[in-house]
C-alpha cells in the first residue's frame, strides 16, 4: 500500500497536515507535489502530496482515499522550496506551497486548467467518398472539402462553412474524419515595444563577465584563472553567486543574456528576476527577441488562462526561460542552470504579505537546492550583497559616455518663499526648453500638497483612521490618507472658525506638474506616479509620450528613475533628496543613495551630455554626497562600517513581529507578554527592542518588536513557536500578529 502524506491548502494557522490517505490504484501516477481533493471531514479540500510512504499510524481501513486528482502539480524540488519558505517565514506550510502550485490551484475559486479544442483531419475513405460521390450531406461535403487543405479545429469549421459538432461526430463515425483534442495555448501578448534580436559584440569587461558566469556554470567556479577576474571576498567553495557592479547602461543586461543563451547550450534553465514587469518592458522585450519559444513570461498581469499555460510550458521544458517579478523564483524551470536578479537592490523583491519572503533570499536557497549559478546585477549593490559576494565590475557606460556631472543645492539657504524648486534648478529647466531638450524631475511624494491647515485657527485636516495628515489632491478635488481608503472632498471653509483662507503646504507630483506648465510654457508636462498611471496601459502611454515629443518634462515619483532610457534627457533633478532619509530605518542611508544614483543615471544618456541636480537639506549625509560623485565602493565602505558599530544586517538578522488592535490597552498588554516570553527563549546574542508604539493606521493601535539576532535560525524557531501559540490562542482573535523575518 503506498500512504499519500497530504498538506491541505487552507487559511487557517491551526489546521496543520499532513495527514494520511490511502493512494487508490486509479492514481497510481500521484507523486510529491501532485493536487489532489480528499475528504476532510465532512468537507472537501485541495491538498498537495508533500510525501510518499509505505505506512501510517493509522490502520488502512480508517484511511480515506482522495476524491480526485488536478491535471498539473508542482515538482518535488519546488515543495521542499515551499515548505522551506514556510519555515523560514514563520508562515504555514499551506502558504508556503501556495507559491509553487499551479496558477489558479486556490483555496477558493474555480480552478484553472488547459484549454482544449477539438480538431479533425480528413481521412482516405473522406477524400473517396468526395470523390466517388459517396451520400454525402450537403454540410458534410463543405467540411471535407475544407479539411483537404489540412486540419482544422471545430471552431475554424464552425466559422468556415457553419459546421456544428455533429456533423463532425457523424463524419467520425463513418471512419471518413480523424479527432483529436489538442491543447491551445493561451499567449501573453507581448510589448509593442521593438526590441533588437541582434547580439552585439560584447566589450572586453563583458566578455570576462561571462567567461566567469560560463565557468562558474562548468563547475570551474574556483579555478585560478576565473577568480582573477572577481573582486573582493573570495570566491570560496560555497555554490557559485556573483554580484555583477556596473552603472546603468555598461552593458549588464546583454551580460545576462549571453549567460542565459550559455545555459540553455548546457541543456539548463534560467530565470530572470526583475524588479516590476510593468517597469521594465523594454528589458523583458529584448529577452522575447532573443530566445524566442523559450522565453516564458509570469506576472499578475496576465490572465489566469495565460499564466497557467507559460507555467506550463515551463513544466513540460516546452519553454527553458522564465522572466518574471518575485514570484517568479517560483517558476517550474527544469533542471535550473541560472538564476539572475537583476537590480538586486530594489525593494520590491521582499513581498509585504505573509509569507513575507524575499526573493534573492529564496533565489540563494533554490539556487544551492538546484546547483545553480546566482548572479546579482545592479549600479547600487546592497551592503550584504558587497560584503559576501566575489563581483565583476562594468566600469564605464557602453555608450562611451561619462556619467553626468552632479550638483548638490543646498536648500537651507533658500528662500522659503522661493517655492519648492530652488533658483539654479529653474534657470537649468530653463536652459533644457531653450535648447528643446528634455528634462526629468522627481519628487518623492504624490498629491497636489501633503498639509492642509486653517490660517486663522489653525486646524489641521488628519485621516480619521490613521495618525496621519491627509494629503490635497487637486486634480480630484479631494483629500487623500495614503495610509488607508479614506477620502473626503477639499473643504472650503474650516469647520473650527468657518475661515475660507486655507494654506495648502509642501509640495507633491501636482504641485510640481503644475508649476512647471506654468513656467516653462509651452513645453509639454508628463506626469509619472500611481495615480496617472492606475490604468492599464497608463504608464508605458505616458512614458511613450515623453519619449515621442521634441522636447518635455516628466515629472513624478520613484517611477520616473526605472525602466526607461532617453537619450533626449540632458537633466535629471531630485527635489527633496533626503525625504527618504528621514525614516526612522536602518536602510534609509542605502535607499537615498540607491535613489538619487539611480536618477542621476537617466542624465546624459545622449550625445548632447547631461547634469543632474540635487536639491536636499542634508547635502553633507554620506548616501548623498557619495551618490553625487557617483562612489559606490565608497558608499558602501563607510555604510558598511556603519552597519558593523550598530550590528545591523549583514552583520546581524533581523525580526519584526508587528501587532495590531482596535482596543489599545488589550494590545498593549498582549505585546508586553509577547515580549517577556520572547525574551526568556530566544536564543544568547539576540536583543529584543519594543514594544515600541507606531501610528494607527485603518483604526488600528500597532505595536512593534524588532529583535537584532546573532543566529537566525534558533532565532526564527523561537518566534515561531511563540506567534504560533498565540495565533492557536481563540481569546486573541481581535488580535492580528505578523512576522517579518529580514524586514527591509
Ligand atoms: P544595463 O543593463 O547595464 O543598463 P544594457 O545591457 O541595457 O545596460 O546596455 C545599454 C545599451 O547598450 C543597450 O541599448 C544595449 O543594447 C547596448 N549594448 C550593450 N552592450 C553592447 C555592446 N557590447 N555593443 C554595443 N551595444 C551594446
Ligand atoms: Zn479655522
Ligand atoms: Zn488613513
């Protein structure tokens, strides 16, 4: 008798498998990571095989069989990956598995499977009996006659001589027509983007970047010739990863190309990781140029019918690539050759929702499951990614061009009635519409002004459910919490003192917008944030309109530094460079230096050269000073240290636990307790800091506990074991505990 060990997918923490069933000799092909239904109770669930075993704790008789097994399962190499994020996130196993399943195979909902259609091919005795004048229906003789020019599904039919199934049928049955049921696939449509098929010949730096790739993918990994060209730690024994340093524009991504082809001649797969599909279409379109039926694509952007089928493709080893965000670490690649992350720095790799898992972590994990190469690629290397991993440095631009010259303008010294752009970016605006070029501008904030206060009184409009300022968003006449749902329309008059004089301060996106159509009349404004670009389509229109007109400006969030490259651009201006540098976080240094060199790369990109200018309040913080000369190494070098005197990560783990509650005293209670358990198990070298109160957001108190560990794992074990018990504890419900484990 062969025991199907089955984890069942559910959303409740208590319910935790797995459990036995009987494997029924009509499901001899189930195997680990199969989906199957079976009897739970009196319910039915979806559950995934996570082992095979030859006995149970429970007599045969008192095992249940499953009801039914899905079309497409998840390897057995991506359940151990599941699990093990399961574990490693503090999460359950059902979320865990959840990640590697098929698209679609949900705890609620339709599940989705392959298209299928029907197609018919037109036999000997057909073309005699059209021939010989056999009794042939009218409807009959038009479908021969159409399937003499070859096969033809039942829908083309349908179209082309109006021909039902039964018609079809009949002619089946007379042995004058063949049947087969064939799977269609269901295509993502790709980017109208054109994307050069054509490889060019790499520089030299290029060139030794994959001879080192291609060796490491050899298993020559230590050889004394490959690790001459790696800088910094040693490349050691461990499984092969490497860091690929080079500023925007030297060449990285045709490095990864020639990589990916290189796997793919050893007979190995790849996935390439990217930060957001929507913000890199040029990027994806030039590996669907490149590797034609290989390349597979999966985001969420696609439908369900498409993503199933590009899993599957991949399942089958119909396709070898997979280009995708996060979750695409997950792919069902066969026998994975390489894994690429590309700007490895963006944060958009660690997912918010429990499993808060991050995707390079999990790439290094699947990667030395599979013995494959990990190779991280950015212009703003992430401090752990520096100290552990041996790099190959892209230097200079392939263009030839030098990066662009940047100025820092300090703007404790302007006028506050200035407005928020400073004298000097204005005259340079003003040299970019003289000479009809185009320019870019950034303001980490959206909305028309993040304060609203009353002049006479003094009333300040605050988002009911959060401890926040609503933000005025001017286009929509309204009053936006970026924290929750909650709008309300722009007053007119105070409700305190019924003033109507209204001061709206700071400055966001429309703000901005709005000054620069004013001044720099009439050079068209494109403005980039989530707000214009909500509709499908919205951001690659609004980025092709700024790359179509002569001249313009493009004005918005982060958004406007990813993704794009123009030529056209000769200014790059940052306005409030240290906004990002105020968050009370041990990563803000990294994210301001990573955001202020990432817009200083879109600068300068053309002929015409380039400037980029940097408006900041804290022209002397290292991130800022070290990005306006474009000093990486030296970025790191100091942050690094840094990081070392204050043992945070890379030279500490990190855990946050975050509570929330309605009931305040309840939650604070509860955190305390938390806590003082916490502290008796975890394990020596780890600090527990917190419960610390952080504002209310949804109408909810939130507490945080962030422990700084020496050793992860006992770490994680402790926390696990504390959240799960409270999580199993029925009097907490109101109560809802998160665990994030590396908080970025
Ligand atoms: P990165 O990913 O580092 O920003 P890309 O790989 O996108 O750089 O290269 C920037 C531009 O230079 C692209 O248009 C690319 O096609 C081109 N390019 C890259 N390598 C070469 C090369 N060796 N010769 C000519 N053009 C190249
Ligand atoms: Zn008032
Ligand atoms: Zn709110």
């Amino acid at each position: 008798m062969t025991v199907l060990r089955v984890e069942p997918l559910t959303t409740a923490r208590a319910l935790r498998g797995p459990f036995d069933y009987r494997q029924p000799a009509a499901m001899a092909a189930l195997e680990v990571g199969s989906v199957v239904r079976v009897p739970f109770g009196p319910r039915k669930l979806l559950g995934v095989v996570v082992e095979l075993a030859e006995t149970s704790e429970l007599a045969p008789e008192r095992l249940a069989e499953p009801i039914e097994a899905l079309e497409a399962g998840a390897p057995a190499e991506l359940v151990r990956l599941g699990l093990w994020v399961a574990r490693e996130y503090c999460s359950t196993p059902s979320r865990g598995l959840q990640l590697v399943l098929p698209p679609g195979t949900g705890t609620g909902g339709r599940t989705v499977r392959s298209k299928v259609e029907l197609r018919a091919a037109i036999l000997p005795a057909g073309e005699q009996a059209l021939e010989g004048g056999g009794r042939l229906g009218a409807k009959q003789r038009a479908v021969l006659e159409a399937l003499r020019a070859g096969e033809m599904s039942s829908a083309e039919l349908a179209t082309a001589v109006g021909a039902d199934r039964q018609t079809l049928r009949r002619l089946e049955q007379r042995g004058l027509v063949a049947t087969h049921n064939s799977r269609l696939r269901r295509a993502p449509a790709g980017s109208s983007l054109a994307a050069p098929a054509n490889r060019p010949d790499l520089l030299r730096e290029q060139r030794d970047a994959v001879d080192a790739i291609v060796a490491a993918l050899d298993g020559r990994w230590a050889d004394k010739s490959s690790e001459a060209r790696l800088i910094g730690p040693s490349a050691g024994a461990a499984a092969p990863r490497l860091l690929l340093h080079g500023v925007t524009g030297s060449g990285k991504t045709e490095v990864y190309l020639a990589a990916v082809e290189a796997a793919l001649e050893r007979g190995r797969g790849a996935i390439v990781l990217v930060p957001e599909i929507g913000l890199a279409p040029q990027a994806v379109a030039r590996f669907r140029a490149r590797l034609g039926d290989r390349f597979a694509v999966l985001h969420s952007a696609l439908s369900a019918g498409e993503r199933y089928d590009e899993w599957r493709r991949l399942r089958s080893g119909e396709a070898s690539v997979c280009v995708g965000p996060r979750s695409a670490v997950f792919a069902p690649v066969r026998d994975l050759g390489l894994i690429v992350v590309d700007e490895e720095h963006d944060p958009s790799y660690k997912q918010e929702g429990d499993p808060c898992y991050d995707a390079r972590t999990v790439a290094r994990r699947r990667a030395e499951d599979c013995g494959a190469v990990l190779v991280a690629g950015t212009a703003t290397p992430r401090p752990e990614s520096w100290l552990e991993l041996p790099r190959l440095e892209l230097p200079r631009r392939v263009d030839g061009l030098r990066m662009p010259p940047v100025k820092l303008v300090d703007m404790r010294d302007a006028d506050p009635r200035g407005g928020p752009l400073h004298a000097d970016t204005w005259a340079a605006l003003e040299g970019v519409r003289l000479a009809g070029a185009k320019a870019i501008v950034m303001i980490n904030r959206r909305g028309f002004a993040p304060w609203l206060t009353c002049r006479s009184c003094g009333h300040h409009w605050d988002c009911p459910n959060c401890d926040v300022s609503l933000i005025v968003h001017r286009h929509s006449g309204r009053l936006v919490c970026h924290h929750c749902a909650h709008v309300e329309p722009q007053p007119r008059a105070c409700p305190d003192c019924a003033s109507t004089t209204l001061s709206r301060a700071g400055a966001g996106t429309e703000r901005i917008e709005a000054l620069l159509k004013e001044r720099l009349d009439p050079m068209p404004v494109f403005r980039l944030d989530s707000d214009t670009a909500a509709e499908r389509g919205a951001h690659a229109r609004i980025l092709a309109g700024f790359g179509e007109a002569p001249s313009g400006v493009l004005v918005g969030t982060q958004m406007v530094a990813k993704g794009h490259d123009f030529p056209e651009v000769t200014l790059a201006a940052i306005l409030d460079a240290d906004a990002t540098l105020r968050f009370p976080d041990f990563r803000a240094e990294e994210r301001t230096f990573a955001m202020v060199a990432q817009l200083a790369g879109r600068s300068g990109r053309g002929e015409a050269g380039g400037e980029v200018i940097v408006q900041t309040l804290a022209p002397g913080a290292a991130s800022i000073a070290h990005a306006a000369r474009h000093d990486a190494a030296g970025f790191l070098a100091g942050e690094l240290e840094r990081r070392r005197l204050l043992r945070y990560p890379p030279y500490s783990h990190l855990v946050r636990i975050g509570l929330a509650a309605e009931a305040e005293p309840r939650l604070e209670t509860v955190a305390r307790e938390i806590a003082a358990e916490l502290r008796e198990r975890l394990p020596a070298g780890s600090d527990l800091l917190g419960p610390a109160p952080m504002f209310r957001v949804r109408n909810r108190h939130r507490r945080r506990l962030l422990i700084k560990a020496a050793e992860r794992e006992r770490t994680v074990a402790a926390v696990r074991e504390v959240v799960e018990r409270r999580a199993a504890d029925r009097s907490l419900r109101e109560i809802s505990i998160g665990v994030d484990v590396d908080p970025q």
